[in-house]
C-alpha cells in the first residue's frame, strides 16, 4: 500500500502514467539520477528513473542532491 508521500507523487503524474508509476513506487525500484536536456528550460535538470526504464521519469528536480532526498522519501533505492 502506498504511504501518503507516494500518494500525493502519484496524484500529480499525468493521469495515464499513474499506475504504471504506484507499481515503481510500492516495488521501491532501483533508480538513477541524471542530467537531461530532452524538455525545455522551465522542467528541472535532474530526472529520476527507474535504472531499467530510464524514458519514465518519477520526477525531476532542480539538483541532484535533492532528486536523491526526493526519491529517496519516495521509498526508492538510488543506484549509480
């Protein structure tokens, strides 16, 4: 069952990737940070995603410190 933190993460994904992401988020996947440059200037620089789906983004933050506090209260296990 989804904590209340992963909930309110899910509540703001586009509607058609909400499953899809309740099913990374209850696994607790492995993931990675890294610096994309796929979206425009106004989307945060480090994307977080799964280490064997890296085109789903869980989110994306302004810092890499901060992408791995987020993912990391999302109850996922950063990887390099």
């Amino acid at each position: 069952m989804l904590n209340s933190v992963q909930k309110r993460h899910v509540a703001k994904v586009f509607p058609e990737s909400r499953e899809q992401m309740a099913q990374y988020l209850l696994a607790g996947v492995d993931v990675v940070i890294y610096h994309q440059t796929e979206c425009t200037p106004d989307v945060p620089a480090f994307a977080v995603a799964p280490k064997d789906d890296i085109e789903f983004w869980i989110g994306c933050w302004d810092s890499a410190e901060v992408a791995q506090r987020e993912a990391e209260a999302l109850g996922l296990h950063v990887v390099q």
